[in-house]
C-alpha cells in the first residue's frame, strides 16, 4: 500500500504517549486562552464596555438610587463588596455567551476534529474567562478606590477576599458551560441570562436581609452569592462583614462545583451521542 | 476495493432513542461505502438522508450506534486520535472565529495542530496565498463575504495536508460564484492525492466534482456508482422546450424521438421536458423538427436532471433500470 504522506507534525509520534498528550493538554489550553486574548484586543470596546457596566451599577447604586435598606454605616462600604460578587456573578452570561457562539458556529466541532487536547476547549474558556473576571474586579477595586473606598482588613484580608471572589467566578464559570452545553443555541442563553438578574439581586450585595420581609431575607441569606459577599465584607473589615461566613464562602462554591464541573465535562464528551 | 479509504459497513446511528433503542429517528439505517485513494467520492441525498451524520461519524464527531466504520485504516471509535490525525473537515457551516482575522484563524488551528508558532505562521501565509486570501488576511471573518469565508474554512481545513477531506454540503447557501470559487479550490485539491468526500444536495455538483457518487436516501445508499452510470440510470440529460403556443404542445410531444411516457408536459408553462441520450445530436433534432412542423419554441434547454427526477427514477417502485445499470443498488422503495 503505497502511503501517501501529510504533511505530519513532528509531535505525532509523541503525541500517541501519555507524555506527549499531557503536554498537548497544556499547550492547547494556552493556544486557546491566547485566542481569547486575541480577541479582546480586536474588540476593545466590547472588553472596555464589559468592564464599565459594573462601574456604572456601582455609580448608580451608590449615588443615584442612594443608601441601602437596613445598612447601618458607610453604604459605599457595604456596596463596593456586593458589587464585586455580583460582577462575578454576570460573568456567568459571558461564559454561556462565548461557548454557545462556538457550539453554534461549528468552531467546536472543528476542534473535535482535529488531534488536540479536547478538554482545553474548556480549560482554555476557563483560564480566559478567570482572567477578564480578575480584571474586573481590578477596575471596580479602582474605581471604589477612587470614590474613597478603603479595605481595613489588611493584605490577607485583602487577598482572602479576592480570592473567595474568583472562587465564587470559578463555580459561576462551569455551571455557565454547563448551561451553554445544555442550551446549545444562542437564543436559548437569553432565557437564562434573564434568570441572572433576579438570581443577582436576591442577595445581600445592595441591601441588609434583616430589612426584607421574613420569607425573602431567608433566600436571600441563603444565596451563595450572598455568603460570599458577606464573606467578603468580613474580610474587608466593612460594614455587613460578618466573622464566620468565610466557611460557606468556600463551601457554597466547592459544593456548586462539584456538581456542575463533572456535568459540564460529561455534557461536554457526550457531545459525541 | 483494493485501496480503501473509508470503509463504512452497516452503520447504524438513532437519535433520541429510549434507553431500550426504540423510537427515535433513524439518521442512518445500515449504511455501506467504500472510497478508495485519492477519489473524490459525492454522497448525494436530500435533507435528512443521514448525509451530516455520515459526515460527522466519519469525522470522529459522533459515534455510531453498530457497524464498522474506517478512515485511513483507523476505527473511528477506537482510534480516534489517529483517525484526527489524518482527516479535515469542512462542516455545514464555516467553523472559525468571526472575531479574528484570517490569518488569525489559520494561525490558531495550526497551533492546536501542533506545528508550531513559526510553521504555523508561515503555512497560514501559503493557506491564505493559495486560496487568494493575501490580502484580506488581516480583516476579521465576520466581514468576509460567503465564499471568502469557505475558502478560509477549506484553508483551515488542509492545514496538515490531510490524507481525506470531508466537505459536508460545501457550497450550500453560497451565491452562484461563491459555489465556482469552490469548486475551482476542490479540483485544485485533486491530483495532491487527497482523498475527498463531499455531501450535496445537487446533482450538478457531484457530475461536476466527483469520480463516483452514492445516493443516499433514509439513511441507506440506495444507488452508487460513476456520474456517467448514474445519469445512465436516471434517465441523463433532458431537454426542456417552452413553446409559444400552448396548443402545440401535443404536436410537439409527437416529435420527439422518446416513448411518450418519458416525457413531462406542463400546459401553464408551455413546457415539455423529455430525456435525451445524446445531448447535442438531441438538440439539433428538436430544434429542426419543430421547425420543419412549423412550431415557434420561445426557449430550448439542456439540462441535468434534477435531484427529484433522479430520486424518482432511483426509488421509483417500478423502475427496474436503476439496478440494472447502476449494479449495487440496495433495496431502494421510496417511503
């Protein structure tokens, strides 16, 4: 049989080992965050206005609608936290966004096709996701510093909370390609894009649970997104912070992501059924 | 044959079956074929033949339920990385990043290739000359026309020289020259020694590109062979005749050198269509004809048949000719 010879890439032998696949796995998923790098910068204005919105609901929240029910103290202070969980929280809509553009325009389906590391089409979504998330925070951080805004926490407070934060983007990422996975279609995501807000806002990021009526503080302090802004505040040293939260801010997380990374990577191989 | 390629023996695919395997839509039905080195082989059907899932099976994209399916000697459940590492794939719709550019695009695929920054850099830059990309490289895909944006989709495609091409329905939803862009591209690709498979749902487009085509129809093939013993079988070329006067068109029908029963008279049209087994000698015969019995026409055509004539013919219960001529026709019986 007379072979005909491609045009082979020097890894192909290698890359039939386990050596070799392991470091196809980590070049693919830095090929394919460095794609979304790219991609930002084709399109600065839609990163800048991503990044401004946020702004815009802390200046609005702050300012415009004005103090917070049942908070005593500093608003801007009691604010500046929950607005940080809730910028982690959208990023939710982002993650469905992007992985459902792709599933629709075959973009997926052509790296399926090819011999890469398969699970860096979403470690990669991970890694670029995680990033723009950190950089949020870094913006709106700024910003309330601007505004006057102080952490008394100290640095390990500082960086704890920071960290719970991009732990709370981390479970919001996954259930996002999960959600994506299941819906497929990009018209499908507007549906659950909606649900966000409300999902959002029935937490303790703008007001005090004490001052909404019983049933309504119930779901609200039980909002993950909640235990992690009052998490946050704690760590802050800000008004609302209370000593104990850190727990179910790291648990909250860990538990979502229990369930929905191992249903995001099954969805994902079971693309193939 | 000697020097398959793809071997697909009896493969079965449902969709949404119930966890027993009843129900559900049988995409594929105990479908056969053979492609042999360095063809280009055309998998004709109409929507919902099992075309795409053919295409996506093949391509490692989805498995079967039953049967063996090969490509370049490799299982493609098995060994689906080997398989990966042979094949590319032009799906139903271009699959790039609209955001980027062109040269982005191929950059990208040709890293997740494993070539490397460089090679991948300089085999963009070849991609993006031979498909006459050079200078729009830079332009994100999203403002690329439809037949820029398959080019750069084929491009991306061939960035290892694979050993088979898959085209799933290439030139569906393109304008007529976007579709002579592409198969100009596809033509180039022949001769390298690739071994192309394509999906249409046009006849025209697997007489103009392929060596041998299959026609598939519910999930099973029920026809294959060259597009000369295709045609053969259903019925070749025709003619079509538009006359000025409607009230000719029995007079005309009395003409033409075919069994009466062959030929289609469509009164609202003035139109009557009849097949031809020698195109030009046809022509000349009708056209003196009409004009020795003194029958104005407005318009005389060739044409292919077209797909419907063709599957009428192919699935037609009491066609016997189709088998005959074609030799591997598997239990057609239109639904």
């Amino acid at each position: 049989m007379t072979t005909h010879a491609p045009l082979t890439h020097p890894t192909a032998a290698r890359s039939q080992t386990g050596h070799g696949r392991t470091a196809h796995a980590l070049t693919d998923s830095w090929t394919m965050t460095r794609r979304e790098l790219s991609r930002w910068r084709r399109q600065p204005v839609a990163v800048v206005v991503g990044l401004v919105f946020p702004v815009m609901l802390l200046l609005m929240f702050g300012y415009l609608v004005g103090g917070g029910r049942g908070v005593s103290g500093d608003y801007l202070g009691y604010l500046v936290p929950g607005m940080l969980a809730l910028t982690m929280a959208f990023g939710l809509e982002g993650t469905m966004v992007a992985v459902t553009q792709d599933l629709d325009k075959g973009v997926v389906d052509r790296f399926r096709s090819m011999p890469m590391a398969n699970g860096a089409v979403l470690v990669g979504r991970s890694a670029a996701d995680m990033l723009q998330s950190a950089l949020g925070l870094a913006v709106l951080l700024a910003v309330a510093a601007a505004l006057g805004w102080r952490a008394d926490g100290g640095p390990a407070g500082f960086l704890g909370a920071v960290g719970l934060l991009l732990l709370f983007r981390f479970a919001m990422l996954w259930i996002g390609i999960h959600l994506a996975l299941v819906a497929g279609k990009p018209e499908l995501v507007q549906a659950v894009q909606i649900l966000v807000w409300p999902v959002g806002f029935l937490s303790n990021a703008f007001a005090a649970p004490e001052s909404m009526p019983d049933w309504l503080g119930t779901v609200v302090q039980w909002n993950p997104m909640s235990q992690t802004a009052t998490a946050v505040r704690d760590l802050f040293g800000s008004p609302g912070g209370e000593p104990g939260h850190v727990w179910a801010a790291v648990a909250w997380p860990l538990a979502l992501l229990a369930v929905f990374f191992p249903l995001a990577v099954r969805r994902f191989a079971r693309l193939s059924r | 044959m000697a020097d398959a390629v793809i071997t697909v023996e009896d493969a079965r695919k449902t969709y949404g079956a119930t966890r027993g395997g009843r129900g559900g839509k049988h995409a594929l039905d105990g479908l056969d074929l053979t492609v042999g080195r360095g063809t280009v082989h055309a998998v004709l059907g109409p929507n919902g033949a099992g075309k795409t899932t053919l295409v996506r099976i093949l391509a490692t994209l989805l498995r079967p339920d039953a049967g063996r399916v090969e490509v370049a000697g490799h299982d493609v459940v098995r060994e689906a990385y080997a398989v990966r590492l042979r094949i590319g794939l032009l799906g139903q719709h271009a699959a790039l990043d609209e955001q980027l550019g062109g040269r982005q695009n191929l950059e990208l695929f040709g890293r997740l290739y494993h070539l490397g920054a460089r090679r991948a850099r300089t085999r963009a830059d070849e991609l993006l000359a031979r498909f006459g990309l050079a200078d729009t490289g830079r332009k994100a895909v999203g403002q690329y026309s439809g037949g820029m944006r398959r080019r750069l989709d084929l491009a991306a495609s061939l960035i290892t020289e694979p050993e088979v091409l898959f085209l799933d329905e290439p030139t569906t939803g393109l304008d007529p020259r976007g579709r002579a862009e592409v198969w100009d591209s596809v033509r180039s690709l022949v001769g390298g020694g690739t071994t192309v498979l394509l999906t249409t749902q046009y006849l025209e487009e697997a007489d103009q590109l392929a060596d041998r085509i299959s026609v598939v129809d519910a999930g099973r093939v029920i026809a294959d062979g060259t597009a000369d013993e295709l045609k053969a079988a259903t019925g070749g070329d025709r003619i079509d005749v538009v006359l000025r006067d409607a009230g000719q068109l029995g007079a005309a029908v009395a003409l033409l050198p075919v069994p009466k029963d062959e030929i289609t008279v469509d009164t609202d049209r003035r139109l009557l269509s009849a097949p031809v087994a020698d195109r030009m000698t046809a022509l000349a015969g009708v056209v003196r004809a009409l004009e020795e019995a003194g029958i104005r026409a407005e318009d005389i055509a060739l044409r292919r048949p077209t797909l419907d004539e063709a599957f009428l013919r192919l699935t037609g219960p009491d066609d016997d000719r189709a088998e005959e001529l074609v030799g591997r026709t598997r239990g057609g019986g239109s639904a």
